[in-house]
C-alpha cells in the first residue's frame, strides 16, 4: 500500500509541475504540401539514315518530332505547380554536332516556351542537361499540350554516310514541383 501510495503522489507532482501547451488546432492551415512528381518525357534513337528522304539519296540536315503531352492540363497542375525541370541525357556517335530543339506548344501549335538550344558536340556518349523552368515567370507554359523536339545536324558539306551503325539517342524527363495548401 505504501509503494501505490509513493507512486502516486510521485505521478501527481510530476503532474502539475509539467509543463504543457494548449494545443493550436489552427497549425493545420499552415501546413503547405510539396510533392515532387518525374516523369518520362520522349525518347528516341536516330542513326544516319533517318536523315535521308525515302529515296536515300537527298539528306536533310534537320528531323522533327511532336509528341502529345498533357500532364499540364489537370486543374490541381495549373493552381499548384510552381517549377518544372527538364532533365536530358543524349548519346551522340555521329561525326558532327547536332542541335537539339525543344518547344512547347499550345493547341494551335504555337510555342509557348523554347529551351536554350543544346548543343552536342560530335562523338560525346555520356551529355547531360538540365533546364528549370519557374512556373511565376513562364506561366504561358501551363497551356503545353504537345513538345516538338528537332535534331539539327552540324552542315560539313560532307553527306551522312547511309549504312553508318552510328547512333543519336535523346533521352528525357520531366520533374514537375508542386506546393498545395491543405
């Protein structure tokens, strides 16, 4: 009896000597969420041949590609994001540079935002780039429906050879920052 005893007015200092806070049910409407999401953006491998008509005969120096790209459109993105980053790795085998291109159109394929060209250099297997975009100083891209990709190759007067097995790969992806309130 005499050790509850003990405990007990042990438990009930401790008690009253503690030292609590009122709890503040407001710190809820302080709380901000920052998710980041990645996502593949295009991927594609061209060689040498792909730069000549179906003839094989007459080269062009540039290829283009549109892709339809929709992450954009959903309410929460257009209220919630606040910067977008393009991440892109390129293996380039040819024998000259070649400019990437990277835009983003809107509905009537207008570009609303142009990456800074990229520049490969010839024989460089291992580039990497990063672009970041801050959503409150290019709003307009928040209307991106499709990207339009372009390979420029370097004109050395010389033609491509047409059964070259050198490659061009474009890799890349699309980190997307958001910050929501509750």
């Amino acid at each position: 009896m005499k050790s509850s005893t003990k405990f007990a007015f042990i438990a009930s200092f401790f008690l009253f000597i503690s030292c609590a806070e009122s709890l503040d049910f407001n710190q809820i409407d302080d709380y901000v969420n920052k998710p980041i999401f990645t996502a593949a953006l295009t991927y594609f491998t061209v060689v040498p041949a792909d730069f000549f008509d179906s003839t094989g005969t007459i080269q062009q120096n540039s290829i283009s590609e549109t892709t339809n790209f929709d992450a954009l459109n959903s309410r929460f993105v257009k209220e919630n994001l606040v910067k977008l980053d393009l991440d892109v790795a390129i293996k380039n085998e040819f024998n000259r540079q070649v400019t990437i291109r990277v835009e983003f159109l809107n509905n009537n394929n207008v570009t609303v935002y142009a990456f800074t060209p990229i520049i490969i250099q010839r024989n460089t297997l291992n580039f990497k780039y990063l672009e970041e975009i801050e959503i409150a100083s290019n709003s307009a891209i928040l209307n991106t429906i499709k990207v339009k990709i372009t390979a420029e190759l370097e004109n050395t007067g010389i033609q491509l050879n047409l059964n070259d097995p050198s490659e061009f790969e474009f890799k890349s992806s699309v980190t997307m920052y958001f910050e929501s309130s509750l």
